[in-house]
C-alpha cells in the first residue's frame, strides 16, 4: 500500500517541532514531494497534509471547474491560498506555523490520521471527539443500510437423495 494508514500521537519538542511517523515518511519518499504540503482541512479543525497525491487530488478537483467560476475561486483560495509547505529536517521533523496550530487547536500534542492519498494533522482530544462522532455515524448508516436491504431468499435446502 503507498498510501497513508493508521494513526499516531506525538509531542512537539522544546523547540515546536514534531516528527512525523516513520510510515508517513516513508510514503512520503516514494511520493517524492520536497517538503509537507499543508492546508487547513475544509470541513473539520484539522490539517490536510501530503506531497504529490494530494496535489493531484487538488487540482484533479479544481479541473473540473470552470475557470473563472465562484467555485473554482474558493476552493482554489481554500487549498491553495491558505497552504504552506513544510520543510521536513534529516530526522524527519517539522515546524508548524503558528496559524496552522491556532486553526487545528494545537499546543503540545499532535494526532496523525492516514487517509490514504493525505493524512491529518489533529490535536488529541479533538480527534478523538471526531473518532467517536464518525464511529456513531457510520453505525447509524450501516442501520440505514440493512434495512433497506433484503437479502435475496434462499432455496429450499436439497433433500438428500432428491432427483432435480
């Protein structure tokens, strides 16, 4: 899989900065984007984070809008406009802007959260609250689901010995 996965917990150092996990890097590499780019994610208080895929997400999205449309400006000045990239040091740590961490609540810890093509950059507590919120949603879907689903009926088990 080259894509982000899992989920991790880290502290900023004395200095701000945070490393980010070993798998996240390593897809990173295979990325190969020169640094983290950054936005603030668009519908919950957390960061978007990743190299080229997400890019590619970006402007896969903003190509098929018209180019001089209202849409196209807003979310061109939501993932474009308010991202920064991040250079990533030897050992594999960043620095996060100030806003960054004032957008996504951040003070001393960082949850990371794969989401495939990108991941997220949480404070803990939050992302917790959002795990359980997602959790209680996708039962009350999957409920949804099963019931408008009937399973197909079954034939009539086969007698032993029965000639069809």
């Amino acid at each position: 899989m080259d894509g982000f996965v899992s989920h991790y917990t880290s502290r900023l150092d004395a200095k701000g900065r945070v490393s980010i996990p070993a798998p996240f890097r390593a897809v990173l590499a295979r990325d190969g984007f020169d640094g983290l780019y950054v936005h603030p994610s668009l519908d919950v208080e957390a960061l978007d984070c990743g190299g080229h895929a997400l890019l590619r997400e970006i402007h896969d999205l903003l190509g098929k809008l018209s180019p001089y449309s209202e849409e196209r400006d807003l979310f061109s000045t939501a993932l474009i406009g308010t991202s920064e990239i991040l250079k990533i040091d030897t050992e594999g740590r960043v620095i996060l802007s100030e806003s960054a961490k004032a957008y996504a609540g951040i003070a001393t810890e960082i949850t990371f959260v794969g989401h495939g093509f990108k991941f997220q950059i949480w404070e803990p507590g939050r992302f917790l609250a959002h795990l359980a919120e997602a959790r209680s949603q996708l039962r009350d879907f999957r409920k949804q689901l099963s019931s408008r689903h009937v399973a197909p009926e079954s034939p009539p088990p086969r007698q032993h010995g029965a000639r069809e």
